[in-house]
C-alpha cells in the first residue's frame, strides 16, 4: 500500500533524486502534471502539511531537484487532462 511519505528513488540525467509526497523533485513534477509554470517550491511536512518553502528559501540542490522532477515529467510523463 502507498503511504504519503514513502521516499523513492528517481534516476534522471545520471543523477539519483530521493522523492517522497511533496518533495522538491515530487513538486517540479507535480506542476508539470498539472499544466502550471514552473516555481521551485516544496513542502517538508508533505504536500499541503506544514509551511512551504519557496525558491528564495531553497538550497541550489533543492532548486536543481525541482527542476530535474519538472524535466523529468516533461520527458516521461503525462499530462492531466480536464
């Protein structure tokens, strides 16, 4: 059974990212999914759980995180459709 804050791990462009619910990567991916812009974000706690962290609080590796989930889902993934 999935659990929310179970972490995976996502190969992408040689680099191993760990993503769980809400994750930098989980997120970049998430708005890709959903048709949005791109804007580093993430939230520890678990999507919606917590305070966010915006890009201007996030580490460069966070920043490269949510870009590589964007990208990622960019290339791999769908998109919703209404």
């Amino acid at each position: 059974m999935f659990k929310i804050d179970e972490r995976s791990e996502v190969k992408f462009n040689g680099k191993t990212y760990i993503t769980w619910h809400g994750s930098p990567f989980d997120r970049g991916s998430a708005d890709s999914w959903y048709h949005r812009g791109a804007k580093p974000h993430w939230w520890p706690e678990g999507t919606g759980r917590g305070d966010i962290v915006t890009e201007e609080r996030m580490s460069a590796e966070e920043v490269e995180a949510y870009y590589a989930g964007y990208d990622y889902n960019e290339k791999h993934g769908g998109k919703k459709e209404w």
